[in-house]
C-alpha cells in the first residue's frame, strides 16, 4: 500500500477510555492524536477495577473521546479511512461499549471497520513508533499480561512463553498494598525502593531453573507477605525503612526474572537469524527503571537492540489500535455487523492456553 490511509482507533477493555487518530503506511505511521480518559479515580475506593463501573465509564466517555480524537487531529468523519477498535481480550462490558461504539460510526458513514486484539496493539507498537521490520521479539509486560511474542507479521504472532499465574504489573499493585504502599503500586514500589537495599531480603526467583520461558510471580507475593509477618512480628509494624528494604528486594526479583526469561527468549529467537534483531518491551511495567536496565543489559550482551516505546504508547491507549487497524487493513479484509466482542482472545492461537492471566482477561 503506498497511499497513506487514516484510521479513528478505539480502545475501551480496561480502565481507559481511549480514541485516537493515526495517519500512515504499515512501518511509517504518524499519531495525529491520542485521547485517554483513565478511571483510576473511579475505582480507588475499591482496591481494583470494578467491571461494572468500568463499563459505564465507557460508554459515557466514548463519543467524547472520539469527537476529541478528531477536533485535535483537525479531521472530520469524512477524512477518515477505516474504524479501528478493540474487541478483546478484555473486560467485556467495556469493550462492548467501544465495538458498539464503532459498528454505530461505521453503520453511519459505511467505512471499514476492524476488529483488533488489544494484544496485538501492544505488540505492534514498536513498529508505530520506530517502524520496526519484521520478525522483532517482544516482551509484553502490563497489569494483566507477561508473555514473550515472536512479531512475523501484522497478524501472526508465536508465543514463546508467559506467566503461569499472576502478571508483573499485578504483583507490583498487590505487594504494594501489603506493604502499605499506595496505588497503582508499580511506580510506588519504584519510588520506596529507590532508599531500599535490595540485598536484606532473599526473595525467590520462581522458575528459573525450569527450561523455557515461562514465569511465575505469585510464589514473590507470597514470600513478601511471610516477611511483612515476620517484621510486624518482631517489631509490632513496618517501619519507613523495612518498606523500601521490601520494595527493593521485590523488584530485583521481578527484575531477575524477567531478565533471566529475556536471555531464553532472545536465544529462541535469534535462531531466525534476523538482519537487525530487536527486543522491544511494552506495558507499563516497561516504565519501571530496574526492569528497564536489566532488560537492556541482556538485549545488549545477546547483539539485540533493546526499545522501548514511550511510555503513553507503552499503557493502554487507541493509537496503538488504530496503528494495528493500518498493518491488518493489508491483510485481510473488513470486520462485518457480526463482530463479537470477546473476554479472551488468544493472539497466538496454535501454543497451548495459558494457565494464569492470560485467562482473566482484565487488564492487557
Ligand atoms: O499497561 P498498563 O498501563 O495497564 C495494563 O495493565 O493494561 O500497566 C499497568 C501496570 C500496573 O500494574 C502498574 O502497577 C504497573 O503497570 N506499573 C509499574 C510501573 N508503572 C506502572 N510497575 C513497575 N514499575 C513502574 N514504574
Ligand atoms: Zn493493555
């Protein structure tokens, strides 16, 4: 395709409402605009994100996040090429709301609409932002998702291994809360860790010794909560102290193994002999600075460049679906009226299901 199309993309399976405005050939894309509504202040009392109040929260806020999509990318309906949305994995009222809210756009004006895996936004960003050529290793790494993804094409995707149970991203938000840190708690874990010493707690680094490149981290979480028993034991609470000695001892453990599954993926894929191999991360767990230099550590000593895209287009956001709308609009041909919205939604549909978060399907 040589003729740059423009895409409207939605995104509504968790606790963002986005829309977004890309402009572009596959590999040469521009973000004309990206509207995010988040809704961290809705469900703060609640401890997580309630399904029901995420769903209402959709479907108030789409059509102004489209409208505002539009008026900052200075495009009208008519300017538009096709209707990129998400429709799934996902918490399933919220992306009914965005797959109504799409079928409802494409009915009135008669433009294309696809349907596209959330994960495959994620996967495919690297290819938005640095146009990236195919086949590229990926590490997606969110609330709800770990896995390793081998990118061959803008819909072929090989799943080299993920978490057997929970995600990073959710280890970080539950330790925080045991340790009487805020939410979200990846970047409170960060900032307590920052004075912490990584060394006073020997926390385990599940999986490591098994070959392949799955992960565990719901063995960590288990192991901070015994040693938060054990100092409120001893001294009757946590002091300042022991709480960052906690969050450092946490991330070097989520750190190690993601790095240490890293070098395992990166060995797999580099059997393909690519001619500029690439190690991209995404998710916002990508944000976190000690994850971060351990994974460029390993891309550097395996001959990978390491990338990591910025962190708006790392979180959850529509730019990603609309990029991913303009790769697939080559591939394959337009959703109908009959597009479903799923809960679960495989990317790599010929591996095995995953046992753990891969499943839940509430964040990705
Ligand atoms: O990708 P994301 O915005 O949402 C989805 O999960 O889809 O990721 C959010 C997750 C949260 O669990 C949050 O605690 C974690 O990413 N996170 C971090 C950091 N910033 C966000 N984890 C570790 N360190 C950070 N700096
Ligand atoms: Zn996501």
């Amino acid at each position: 395709m040589d003729r740059p199309v423009t895409l409207l993309g939605i995104e509504s399976s968790c606790d963002d409402t986005a829309a977004a405005i890309v402009r572009g050939v596959p590999g040469d894309m521009q973000v004309l605009s990206s509207v995010v509504f988040g809704q961290t202040d809705l469900h703060a009392a609640f401890g997580g994100v309630v399904p029901e109040i995420a769903a209402r929260a959709h479907a108030e806020r789409l059509d102004i996040s489209v409208m505002g999509a539009l008026e900052q990318a200075k495009v009208v309906l008519t300017d538009l090429d096709g209707i990129a949305v998400t429709c799934g994995p996902g918490l399933i009222g919220g992306v009914v709301s965005g797959v109504m809210t799409a079928k409802g756009i494409s009915a009135a004006t008669g433009l294309p609409m696809y349907g596209i895996n959330h994960l495959a936004g994620h996967a495919l960003t690297p290819r938005l932002t640095h146009g990236v050529a195919f086949p590229y290793l990926m590490l997606l790494v969110s609330g709800g998702h770990c896995q390793f993804l081998i990118a061959h094409g803008p819909d072929r995707f090989e799943r080299l291994g993920g978490t057997i149970d929970d995600a990073p991203g959710e280890a970080f938000d539950k330790v925080a809360r045991l340790i009487g840190l805020g939410q979200p708690g990846g970047p409170a874990i960060e900032a307590a860790a920052h004075d912490g010493d990584a060394r006073r707690f020997v926390f385990p680094r599940p999986l490591s010794n098994k070959p392949g490149c799955d992960m565990s981290f719901s063995g960590l979480k288990t192991a901070v909560l015994r040693a938060r028993d054990d100092l409120v034991a001893q001294a009757g609470g946590l002091r300042a102290q022991d709480q960052s000695d906690l969050a450092a001892s946490f991330q070097a453990a989520v750190s190690d193994s993601l790095t240490g599954k890293s070098a395992r993926a990166l060995e797999r894929y580099l059997v393909l002999k690519p001619s500029h191999p690439t190690f991209c991360v995404a998710g916002g767990v990508a944000a976190n600075m000690t994850v971060r230099a351990g994974l460029e550590m390993i891309s550097a000593t395996h001959g990978a460049t390491f990338l990591a895209p910025p962190l708006a287009l790392c979180t959850d956001n529509a730019a990603m679906i609309a990029a991913a709308g303009i790769e697939q609009m080559q591939t394959r041909a337009p959703d109908g009226m009959d597009l479903s919205a799923r809960p679960r939604m495989p990317l790599d549909t010929q591996s095995m299901a995953m046992l753990g978060s891969g499943k839940k399907g509430a964040k990705a």
